[in-house]
C-alpha cells in the first residue's frame, strides 16, 4: 500500500478539520461529543499559552523553582489578574449598561418631541397635517411602552447571559484544571504523541511531519504571545489614556480595546464600536469623538511601533494576506478562525519557502 505524501498527508488533514468543524456545528447528534471534547480542547489552548510564562519563571530563576512550582506560581498570578479584572470591570459594565437603559427612557420621555414638527407642518393649516401630528402625539406614549418593553426584554437578555455565562464558567474552570494537568505530564503527552507519529508513519514522513510540528509551535507560540503582550500594552495605555481624559467607563473601554486588538487589523475597529456605544449611553458628543481619536492614535502606534517592536518579523506576509487570513478563518471558524488565520498562512508561507529553496538546491539553481 502507497503512503500518503507529507502534501497530501495535511490535504487531507485539513479537509477533514473543515468536515468534523461543519459537522459538530449544525448536527444535534454530535452535542454531547462537543461537550465532552470542548473543555479538553479549550484546556490545551491555556496550557499551550501558560507554557510560555511558566518558562520566562524557571529561566528568570535559573531553575532553582521546580517546574511544579512554577506552574503553580503561573496559575496564581493568572486567577489574581483575573479576580483583579473581575472587581474592576463587571461594576463598569453593569454601570454602562444601567446608563444606556436610564439615557434611553429618559429621552423618549423628556427630550424627544414633535414640536418642530408640528411648528413646520402648521404652517400649511391643513386638517390632514393636524391629524398627522395628533396621530404622532399618541404613537410617542406607544413608544415610550416599547421602551419599557424593550427594557423588560434586555433585563432578561442579561439574566439569560447571566446563566450562559455560569455555566461558561463552569467549563472554564474545567478547561484550566485539565490544562494544569497538561502542564505538569508536559513531557509524557510530548513523548507518547511523538512515538505515535513514528508508530503509525514511515521514517520520512513522520520526519516531515514532526518538523512542521515544530515549525507550527514556534510560529504559534511567538505570534500568540507577542500578540498578548502587545495587547495587553495597549489596553493599559487605552484606559490610562481615558482615566486621564476623564472618559466614563475607561476600565470596561480599555479592556474590550486591548481583547479586539489580539485580532489583526480589524481588531480595532471591532472594539472601537462598543467603547463608543458606551462613551454614547454615559458621556457627552465630544468625549465619544475624543474616544474615537484615542482608539485611532492607539491604532496607529500599535501598527507602526509597538507591533513591530514586539513581533519584530514574525509575521512575515503582507497586508494583503493577513486580511485575506482573517476574512476567511472568521468566515471558517468564526473569531476562533480570525485570531489563528495570520499563523496558519505564516505557517503555510514558511513551508512553501522552504519547499522550493530545496527543491532549487537539488536542482543547482541559484535565483537570488
């Protein structure tokens, strides 16, 4: 029997991740197999990105701190930073969203009215315009009804939210024990999957394809962690900037700014729209043009200084390719699929280049 290529070995890989992603998504059967595989899944994400940090302790120690005791010092200043988050945001956000309900019925009652209407259309002294504007008088108590209504609607919204979010919790708090448990047996997952490759493939394919492996987990990992880094830079300069401008909710605006900005390019733009919604429901016409302003000048020096500074050339495509990258993992995979579209065609890129400088090597070719 014919092996398969390393080419059309990742062909067939990764049509097969297309096909498993469209099945899990739009058939009931797969649900409980969903629910089952989402917190290993998600659990390999954290500790895939805890890694690093756990690294950055042992290296900063000179290994005199136990791998162990790293992952536990690693766990202890995330649930830290997270319960500081916590204490910080949820009041902002409960702030913002109590604003647009008090700013919205407060307008239908005081503020909106139809006497600039009704000055114009008296003007005619017609009986039909007369009727028009006793007609619009009754429909505004109807709309201040559906205000209410729509008030009722949000506040069950929230409590619906409320419990997707606690049941959310509770397989995050799943996810992150299992990924501490990935942490610690690091070396024995590593070893058990490697011998699987060679196990199941030839020497050569199984040479190849623990290379792109390695070359996916560099790429991942630098991109990801440089990204976070980059981020997070920017979400403290954001609500630094806005608690100084003396901008309502700048923890809540620097937090959604700084989680957007992860997604390339239109990460800014995505997070500008709620922060100046907020800035709207609580603030004045000029503190929402003084947000816009800020989240463009964060923009810009991210993509012009703190991004190149952090990635250096990690990236290594061009603009072009990274909103094509994002366009089509959202359309894909959704924000999953934004936020690992740019090292998937790094990934891509970097093996292609490699393909063809061997391939011009062995073939005495010298194309500068």
């Amino acid at each position: 029997m014919k092996k398969l290529s390393l080419k059309a070995y990742i062909t067939v890989l990764a049509v097969g991740l297309v096909i498993f992603n469209y099945v899990i998504s739009n058939y009931d059967f797969f649900q409980v197999l969903k629910k089952g595989i989402s917190p290993i899944l998600f659990g390999f994400v954290i500790a895939y990105l805890i890694d690093p940090l756990v690294k950055l302790i042992t290296k900063y120690t000179k290994n005199k701190i136990r791998r162990g005791f790293a992952i536990l010092f690693a766990v202890f200043l995330i649930i830290s930073m997270l319960i500081l988050f916590s204490s910080v945001l949820i009041p902002s956000i409960v702030n913002s969203i109590t604003n647009i309900i008090d700013n919205l019925t407060n307008y239908f009652q005081n503020d909106f009215s139809l006497t600039f209407i009704e000055s114009f259309l008296n003007r005619f002294n017609s009986n039909l315009f007369s009727g028009l504007i006793t007609y619009l008088n009754s429909s505004l108590e109807e709309i201040v009804v559906k205000v209410g209504e729509m008030s009722t609607i949000l506040l069950d919204w929230t409590l619906s939210f409320v419990s997707s979010a606690t049941s959310g919790l509770y397989n995050f708090l799943m996810a992150f024990v299992i990924s501490i448990y990935m942490l610690a047996d690091k070396k024995d997952l590593l070893r058990r999957v490697k011998r699987l490759n060679y196990a199941v493939n030839d020497k050569e394919l199984a040479d190849k394809l623990y290379h792109v492996t390695i070359k996916a987990h560099e790429i991942f990992s630098r991109f990801f962690v440089g990204k976070i880094i980059d981020s997070a830079i920017i979400g403290l300069m954001c609500f630094v900037i806005m608690w100084i401008a003396k901008i309502p909710n700048a923890p809540a605006i620097g937090f959604v700014v700084g989680i957007t900005n992860i997604i390339p390019y239109f990460g800014p733009f995505i997070g500008a729209i709620p922060a100046l919604l907020v800035t709207l429901a609580s603030g004045t016409w000029i503190q929402v043009l003084v947000v816009a302003v800020i989240i463009i000048a964060l923009q810009q020096f991210d993509g012009l200084y703190l991004g190149p500074l952090i990635l250096g050339n990690k990236v290594g495509v061009g603009a072009f390719w990274i909103i094509i990258s994002v366009t089509v993992g959202g359309a894909l995979f959704g924000v999953v699929g934004m936020l690992v579209g740019v090292p998937v065609v790094v990934l891509v890129k970097t093996l292609i280049e490699e393909f063809i400088a061997r391939s011009l090597e062995e073939k005495n070719i010298d194309i500068p």
